[in-house]
C-alpha cells in the first residue's frame, strides 16, 4: 500500500513508473482508436440503402474530430500520503502526450502550480517531493493537510486551468484535521469541469473516520479507493478521457 511504503519501497516504485506509463499509454491509444470510428449515421445509411431497394448495404459512420483532453491534478503533499502523490504525478507526467495540456496544483493548506517542477523531476523523481516543499507555497501557517482551504483557492485563483474539456483528479484522503471541509468549493470545480475524480490511497472502510469527511466529498464527485499501483493502474486505464 502506497501509505505504508517506506523510502526504500516508494523508490523501487518510482522505478516502474516508465514501464507501466508505456503500458498504459498503448493501452489508451488503442482506446482511443476504437473511439475515433464513430457510430452508425443511420439517416445517411437509409438515404444510401434506396439505391438498394431498402437494404442497407453500405453502413455509413458520423465521422469524430476526437481532441486530446486537458488533464488537471490536484494533489496532497502532505505526511505519508505525499508517496502516493509523489508517484501518480510522475506517472501522469510520463503519460503527458496522451493529453492536449496537462497541469498539476500541489497543497498541504495553501495550493500551488507545480507543472514546471514536474517536468523537470521526471529525471530526479527521488528529489520531487522536497523540491515541492521547497520551492512552492503549499503550506501556511501550519503543517497539517486543509482541503476546505486548498479547494477554495484553487475555485477562486485558478479557475482558467478547469473548462468543458477538463478532467480533474483530486489526489488524497480527505482527512481534514477538523478543518471545514469548504464542499461548495468542491461544487464549484465539478460545475466547471468535464468530470471530477477523487482517489483515495486509505481503504474504504476507513473513510468517515476520525476527521475523514471521504463520505461528504464523495456526495459530490466521483470517489475511488487507490492503495496500490494495481488499483491506480487500473483507475487510470479506466477512467482517464479520450
């Protein structure tokens, strides 16, 4: 489990970050293919079919103009979940010509862009985490994880990052150290983007304990448990736009 994966096992991980982005990556081509093809025009087809005495001979296909998806992260950096971050991020940074723009925001209580971090820690994976902490502002005036606080200034100073294009995975456990949980800010970024994912790295069970709100947020998007690389390999296969 990412949560409990020490240093030297989140290492060996970030070590199958490029294989798996490879496998992945064929994976969503394939997908996107398939998706390109169109469905049946069956208006087209039946005008076409009169030259036949009303048997569709030729089936004619809507052609798709498919555009690459824009992709948005949201991500807590925070205590042990940071690994589990750490790793997702560098993942989707190796899937990034999958998608027509990729940005990533990292908080602890305050949130920040660290798209440009990102690229450059695709060769020092190891140092992303620390370079995060240090060169971006994504604590105030206390350590502790506060998504109320982080949701709310990603709704009111980045809002151009989300559009009709725009999916948003929201990366964490959702446990907000008794601080409000601010679900309006929430509302506002699934009312602007395409689709709103959450991943959870704790176990389902565990969701709504202590200062877990998982049960409210989950009311309001789409929340998946994600423990392992089996499970986020899986998530991302699944649900990542074509």
């Amino acid at each position: 489990d990412f949560l409990f994966a020490g240093r030297d096992r989140l290492a060996e991980l970030r070590r199958t970050v490029q294989p798996l982005a490879r496998k992945l990556a064929t994976r969503l081509a394939a997908r996107r293919r398939r998706a390109s093809r169109g469905a049946i025009d069956l208006r087209r087809t039946l005008r076409g079919s009169l030259s036949t005495g009303g048997v569709p001979m030729r089936p004619v296909l809507r052609r798709r103009r498919p555009a690459r998806p824009e992709l948005v992260l949201l991500c807590d950096v925070s205590g042990s979940v940071s690994g589990f971050s750490d790793f997702t991020m560098l993942l989707v940074q190796a899937l990034h010509d999958q998608f027509s723009k990729v940005r990533v925001f990292a908080f602890v209580n305050r949130i920040d862009e660290v798209t440009g971090l990102l690229r450059h820690g695709a060769a020092d994976p190891e140092g992303l985490g620390g370079r995060i902490q240090a060169e971006a502002a994504v604590t105030g005036h206390h350590g502790s994880s506060d998504y109320g606080m982080a949701l709310g200034e990603f709704a009111e100073r980045c809002a151009d990052a989300v559009g009709s294009r725009t999916t948003v995975f929201v990366l964490g456990d959702a446990r907000t150290n008794g601080s409000d949980p601010n679900l309006p800010g929430l509302a506002r970024i699934g009312e602007r983007a395409r689709r709103v994912y959450w991943l959870n790295p704790e176990q389902r069970d565990r969701w709504g304990t202590g200062d877990s709100v998982a049960p409210a947020y989950a009311e309001l998007v789409e929340m998946h448990e994600c423990r392992n690389v089996r499970q986020l390999s899986a998530l991302v296969a699944r649900l990542l736009p074509m």
